[in-house]
C-alpha cells in the first residue's frame, strides 16, 4: 500500500490558526459506514447526542499538556536557544533528565549549558518583565536530528516542574503559524484534562463542554477515560513510500480497572464503544491487542494502525481532521475505508470546514 494514496489537496486558508470563538461550536462531519455506507451529513458538534443511543460508552484521553517549550540562552554565549521537553529519563526530582528536542542543534554538545527563563522571546508572548525563574540546563546526551538528553535544575531549589509551569510555553503543532496566547493556555487543553503529560493536545477532546456532557448524560450516553500522554511524534510524518514500512513513536498509556470493566462489558453487552480521537483509539486497540479484551494497566502503544486491521475495541470514533499522508489519516481510513474517508475530506474542504488541532470534527458510525 502506497502513502500516496493517502493524499489530499487542502487550501492552506483552511489550517485552522486558532480556536474557534466559543468551544463546543465547531462542525461535524457525520460519515454513516454502516446503516447507509459512504452518507455524509453536515451537522455541528451540538448535535452529538441525536447521533449516539442510550448505552453508548463513550470514552476520552484525559491527559494534560503541559508547556512543554522552554526558551532560553546558551552559556557563556548568550546565543538563542529553545528546548522542547520531551520525556522524563530519569534523574531525581531536584534535577531530572528529559529527552528533549533542542535548537539549534548542531552547536549543543555533550556538557553544553543554557539557561531558560523568561527570556525577551518569551516575554513578548506572555506580557511579563524580563527575569526569574530560570531553569539551569546541561546537555548529558546527544542524538540525532536535535535530540538531546538534557538535565534541569533552579539554583534556589524551587520544584522543577513548577518553574516551567511559569516559564514554558505551549507547544503548539508546527502548522499554527504564530506563538502561542493566553487564550491557547485554555483553548489548547481538554474541559476533563487531569493527567499532566503530554506535549500536544487529544484534539477531538477539544470539541467537548459541560453542556455537551450534560446533553449527553441526559441522552443516557455513559463515559470514561483512558490516558495515553501524547508525544510530539504524533507530527512525525511519514518519509517512507510503502505504508508498511513507517513505524510510528510509542506512547504511553494507562487504563484503570473500571475503565476495563466498562469497556469490556459493553462490547459483551453489545453496545458501542466510541473512542473520542485516535489517542484513545490507539490505546484501547493496543491494550485489546491478544484476546481481544482490553486489560487494564500501563502499557505502551506502538501499534502502527492502518487499513487492514481489525478493530477489536473501538466501535465508532470522533475525530478531527488529519494531516494528508499521515499515520492518523491512515488510522482513519482503516476504521471507515480510504475511499470513504477521502471521500468525506474532499467534501469538507468543498464545504469550508477548518482542519487539524483547532479545526472541526468527524463522526464516524
């Protein structure tokens, strides 16, 4: 299977910049795969509830992104630096490491020092005075393409993940062509986020309000979540020709004892499981991978899913719409069809909707 044929042609007027004025008023694309094959339906994400029935399960990702993107300057240079904190890797609290993503690249060596703070960059975003806190930082491991290790301390002791709380910075996806707002601190963040974790967003989670859940609860349409932490290889494209030659970044993910019984109770009692984007769908499919049963616990999806999988735990999917030649395009055409899904994309760009992050959303039941 070729990655061309995954393509689409998108106007670029169409990459969602920011998010809409009031969420929970995006669009929906509703594609029916099942009782009429290939129907599209144009609705907006209020009418939800009249596509889902009493028993539904519907399950979200409830991980947190936190602001992941530290700007700073080398030591003893005061050259630019920026630091896009990837994972922990160890080390203690005082001084944990991470796997980071660093710029510019080619001159951060092995014992290289930065500091971040509240740099000019940084206050230009946030509108602050220029100073404290600072994060020290020394490069303890060097990879390819910009990867480093890297090892975080404050010289006054002030808890790690507190100062980048003041200091970091969204890490918005690469198509959104400005820096990151206030706005973005709340827009960029699930209304059930929980689990600090991730380094960008579940976005069909975005799309979600109290007032829908209330809607919804009242419709008899139950729910829960699962965490997956979303790595920044969700944007990692695929550079292979053949589909299955790309391997995708594992993630992380836990699911709890009752989110299992949930799960796999109402697939036994034959009622759907909705997978609210392709963060849940990825970990529920990896965790119901052997028997079909989704297990609880920790685990780790590194399940490249594409057309010809079967699905084993995810009945119908909300999502969002995805980057043309991605693994996530692909993770929807296994679940709804290539053609299908293509199909629908040509007709939400005809129709004008918004796409990726902070774009609509597609129902597919």
């Amino acid at each position: 299977m070729l990655v061309a044929d995954f393509d689409f042609d998108l106007p670029k007027d169409q990459i969602a910049q920011a998010p809409p004025a009031v969420r929970g008023q995006s669009r929906l694309l509703v594609v029916n795969r099942a009782d009429a094959p290939g129907e599209v339906t144009h609705q907006t994400m209020s009418d939800l509830p009249s596509w889902l029935r009493a028993g539904d399960l519907l399950v979200v990702n409830d991980t947190k992104v936190f602001p992941a993107r530290l700007l700073g300057r080398r030591t003893p240079s005061g050259g630019a630096v920026e630091c896009m904190l990837l994972e922990r890797a160890g080390g203690d609290d005082d001084a944990p490491l991470w796997n980071a993503l660093m710029h510019p690249g080619q001159k951060l060596k092995a014992g290289g020092r930065f500091t971040c703070g509240r740099t000019q960059e940084a206050c230009a975003v946030l509108g602050s005075n220029l100073g404290p806190p600072y994060l020290q930082g020394e490069i303890v491991g060097r990879g390819s393409f910009g990867h480093r290790t890297v090892r975080l301390w404050s010289e006054d002791g002030t808890d790690v993940d507190s100062v980048i709380d003041q200091i970091g910075h969204l890490p918005l996806p690469p198509y959104i062509h400005r820096p990151d707002s206030p706005e973005d601190a709340e827009r960029y963040q699930t209304v059930f986020a929980r689990a600090r974790g991730s380094v960008a967003a579940p976005t069909a989670g975005l799309h979600f309000t109290p007032e829908l859940f209330e809607k919804l609860d009242a419709h008899g349409v139950e729910r829960t979540a699962i965490t997956l932490h979303v790595g920044y290889g969700t944007f990692k494209p695929v550079r292979a020709e053949v589909v299955e030659e790309h391997v995708v970044d594992a993630e992380r993910f836990e699911i709890s004892e009752d989110t299992a019984a949930r799960i796999n109770t109402a697939r036994a009692e034959a009622r759907r499981v909705i997978a609210v984007g392709t963060t849940t769908t990825r970990a529920l499919e990896s965790a119901a991978r052997d028997a079909g049963i989704v297990r609880a616990g920790p685990g780790v999806a590194s399940l490249f899913i594409h057309p010809g999988h079967e699905f084993r735990a995810v009945n119908a999917l909300v999502t969002n719409f995805h980057l043309p030649r991605s693994s996530l395009l692909m993770l929807v055409a296994a679940f709804a069809g290539r053609d299908r899904v293509l199909a629908a994309y040509r007709e939400a760009v005809a129709a004008g909707y918004r796409f990726y992050s902070y774009g609509d959303a597609m129902l597919i039941v």
